[in-house]
C-alpha cells in the first residue's frame, strides 16, 4: 500500500464562497485590551505567577507559555489530551490545586 499523497479535486460552489466571503466581511473584532500590544513580535510580559499542565497532544503549549508568562510550574502528563477535563480529570484537578496551594496568600 503506498502512503504518497493522492491528488484531488474539491468543488464549492460559487454562491457558497460569496456567501462566506460576505460573513468574514460581517466579522466584528474585539479592540485590543490596554497593554496587549506586541513587542517585537511577542506578548507584553504578564508578570503572572502561571502553571503549566503538559498533557500528550499539546506540544504548542511549550512555545506559547514563555512568551508572556513568569512559568512558576511545569508539569508533563502521560495520559489525557487536548481535553484533558474531559480526558484525565483526577490529574488536572490536583494539578490546578497544588498550583494554587503554592501561591502566597499575598496576591
């Protein structure tokens, strides 16, 4: 069985792409919230102490996390997904505890 990509055709028709087309125009964008503007590409500092629960799937996570958060937990999961709710629910719970357990009582 071969594994190379197959060519194919997809037809829509024109009144279905007039009418997306007119939606995407009908779009109202939020305003940007005060101090979210970007820095050389990157998300003003959030100054945040925030978690991080790494469940298998999520590997964007890594990158966007650092941007603009002060990291103060990581924790990599071997079980549970995109939902980890959903997915592993004991494991994110206590997670979003401890997280909050550690925190000062000063923020």
């Amino acid at each position: 069985m071969s594994s190379a990509p197959r060519p194919f055709r997809i037809t829509i028709p024109e009144a279905d792409l007039a009418d997306l087309a007119e939606r995407l125009d009908r779009i109202r964008w939020p305003d940007e919230l005060p101090g979210a503007e970007l820095r050389a590409g990157r998300p003003s500092p959030s100054g945040v102490p925030t978690a991080v629960a790494n469940f298998p799937g999520d590997n964007v996570i890594q990158v966007l996390a650092g941007l603009s958060n002060v990291v103060t937990r990581w924790r990599e999961y071997d079980r549970g997904g995109h939902f980890p709710a959903l997915q592993a629910p004991e494991e994110l719970t206590s997670d979003i505890r401890e997280f909050f357990r550690s925190l000062p009582d000063t923020l």
